[in-house]
C-alpha cells in the first residue's frame, strides 16, 4: 500500500523555496517516489511543518484544511485543490497542474473528479 505526506499548498510553496527545488521534485518526495538525499531532507521539513503522514486507499480522500483549501486526493494518484476564499480550482496529477479553474460550484465538482480519475 502506498503512502504520502499530507501538506498544505503554503507548505508546499515554502519547501520549493528552501530546497529551491520543483513542484515536481517536492511531488516525488511527499509521494516517497524518490529516495535521494534531497528527498528525504524535504520530507523531514514536511513532517516539521505539520505534515500528516497518510496510506493511500483505493477510495477518495477529502481534507479540510485551516488554510481555506479543500484537497480531495484520488486513487489514480490525482489531487484536486479548491480555493474556499476565491472558488478556484486546481488538478495536479504526478507534481504539475494539468488544468486550473477560475470560479468551481458546488455542482461542477463531480464533473472535475471525473475528468481528473481519467488522467493516466
């Protein structure tokens, strides 16, 4: 069963500025994807800047957090992020945005989870 740390986007920014690294690379050591030295490094500072770590299940996964986002994390390994401040919306699929949303209803979010589920 897989595994990754949870984080929020602001801890995701502030890591990518400290180990002045990619979404790509920070992607792959909060999904354990990579081992290297770096990745464990970034890891340690995840848990140190509140990360959660969680077991990935064949089921969504639904966060709340304080910083006014919702994250749903789907089991083909997709992430849909909503702002609850300005109502957009995000999908990152493997580290990187694949599609942005300026303004997400409530109704228009089983649409997104269904074209993000098709992302290989």
């Amino acid at each position: 069963m897989g595994r990754y740390i949870h984080v929020t986007k602001e801890t995701r920014q502030k890591l990518m500025k400290v180990f002045n690294c990619t979404s790509v690379m920070i992607w792959k050591a909060l999904t354990f994807e990579s081992d290297s030295e770096l990745a464990c490094k970034i890891r340690k500072a995840a848990y140190a800047n509140y990360g959660i770590l969680m077991s990935k299940q064949p089921s969504v996964e639904t966060f709340h957090d304080h910083d006014n986002y919702m994250r749903q994390y789907l089991p083909n390994g997709a992430m849909l992020e909503f702002s609850k401040n300005d109502s957009s919306g995000d999908v990152f699929f493997k580290g990187l945005k694949v599609r942005h949303y300026d303004v997400v209803m409530l109704n228009d979010i089983e649409g997104i989870q269904n074209w993000a589920m098709t992302l290989r």
